[in-house]
C-alpha cells in the first residue's frame, strides 16, 4: 500500500510531554512510525532514553529530555534544547498530567498548585511560547491533552477537572491568537487501560459509563492524534476532539 500523503510526518518534528509511557509513549510511536523525529519529554531521564532508544530503532531522530513540566523554567528549557537539536518543532502535545483523587477538605495548598502547575500552568507556557515560533516559522498543530474530567466533573479531582476545563478554554483562545497558521486542538480521553489507571484502579471503574463497554488499550489514542497533527485535519482549530468511547 503506498502510504497516504496527509500522514506521512517525514521532516516534521513531534514534542510530546509525558512521552515516555502511556497514551504519550503511544502518540510518540505512532509519530515516529510515520517518518517524524521526535522529543520525549518527561521527569525521569531514564524512561524517556529508553522510549528514545526505541524509536531511533525505526530510522527516525530521537531527543530525551527530562523536564519537570509544571515550572515554567523548565519549560523554557525543554523548548531551548527541542529548537537547539531541531531547529523547530511541528507538532505539540501537552500530555503530562497528574490526577490525585482525594476528599476536596484534604487538598493541599501544595497539592493544588501542583495540579493546577503541571496539567494548565505548564501546557499554557509550552503552547504559547512554541504557537510563537510556528506563527513565525511555517506553522504547526499543537494538541493540548484533557480529559473527560472536565466535562463530566467528578467529587475528589476538583483541582485537576477545573484545570483540564481551563485547558479546553485555552486550546480555542491560543487557536484564534496563533491562527491561521497554527492550529490549536483539544483532545479528550476517556477511560484508557495506561499503567497510570492500573496503578490507580481507575479504568475499569469508568467502563459501565462508557458506551463502547471497554476501556481502550493505549494505542486506540492514536488515530485521533495523528489526525489532528496532519493535514487531514487543516479546517479544525479551536476544536475538542472526544476520543473516551462514548462516556456519559
């Protein structure tokens, strides 16, 4: 089969935060399967190298960079080192994030600042600073990761609900700021069988709301990324894209 033009990602570059495991680790192979090089962005070196390692097996560059997202100073950085390896950066996905479930009495001025940091305070810095240089450059889609969390809010994640609600507002703001020629996309998962929801128990307790009745392996993220970083996708912006089986 000759692949299809709108998805071969040959010459573009892919930075994906919470690269190095679960839908992240998932959106990064498929880039990078493609024909795009690609930046793995994470806290922990090692599992970024190791995702790294495995994509520079398919033929494609691969850059480890471990980054603690929330803080814009390391945001800052991991953009400084992306443009210094690359010399640009095509496509963007905010996909780090952290959803600590506990009774909203017991969250920490702490906690929440770390929530609210890591899943909108660092996606914001990473979108507009790199939306910048796309507008300058020849452009690109930056694909911001939410969750149905902030649609269908739920008692216990508070701060992290309302920080995925603020994302999805950003997404359409920073799509009208840096268009026409960044496109600026929501992307919202349901249920996923990561190793993050195993570790939490959280995946199959989600399923009954689900109208597919399963909760997706990883890899079921994919198609909806890849459309929305590829020209098959040039008419939407400022758009949210469920991706969650049907969750009500």
């Amino acid at each position: 089969m000759t692949p299809d033009p709108l998805f071969d990602f040959a010459g573009k570059v892919a930075l994906v935060t919470g690269g190095s495991r679960g839908l992240g680790l998932a959106m990064v192979r498929a880039f990078a399967e493609r024909g795009a090089d690609v930046i793995i962005a994470s806290r922990k070196l090692e599992n970024c190298e190791a995702a790294a390692q495995e994509m520079r097996a398919l033929g494609v560059r691969a850059l480890a960079i471990s980054a603690h997202v929330g803080k814009w100073a390391e945001c800052d950085r991991l953009i400084e080192e992306s443009y210094a390896a690359f010399g640009r950066v095509d496509i963007l996905v905010n996909n780090a994030g952290m959803s600590p479930r506990m009774p909203s009495h017991e969250v920490t001025e702490q906690l929440f600042d770390s929530v609210l940091g890591l899943n909108f305070k660092g996606p914001f810095r990473l979108a507009s600073r790199i939306a910048q240089r796309m507008a300058e450059g020849e452009g690109g889609s930056i694909i911001n990761i939410s969750s149905s969390g902030a649609l269908m809010p739920l008692p216990e994640v508070v701060p992290y609900g309302a920080a995925k609600a603020a994302l999805n507002a950003m997404s359409v703001s920073l799509a009208h700021e840096y268009g026409p020629r960044v496109r600026v996309n929501t992307l919202s998962p349901g249920p996923f069988l990561t190793d993050q929801a195993r570790d939490r128990g959280t995946a199959d307790a989600a399923i009954p709301r689900n109208a597919r009745g399963v909760a997706a392996p990883p890899q079921d993220i994919v198609t909806a990324a890849l459309f929305l970083a590829s020209p098959a996708s040039a008419n939407v912006t400022g758009a949210l894209i469920r991706c969650d089986g049907g969750q009500r």
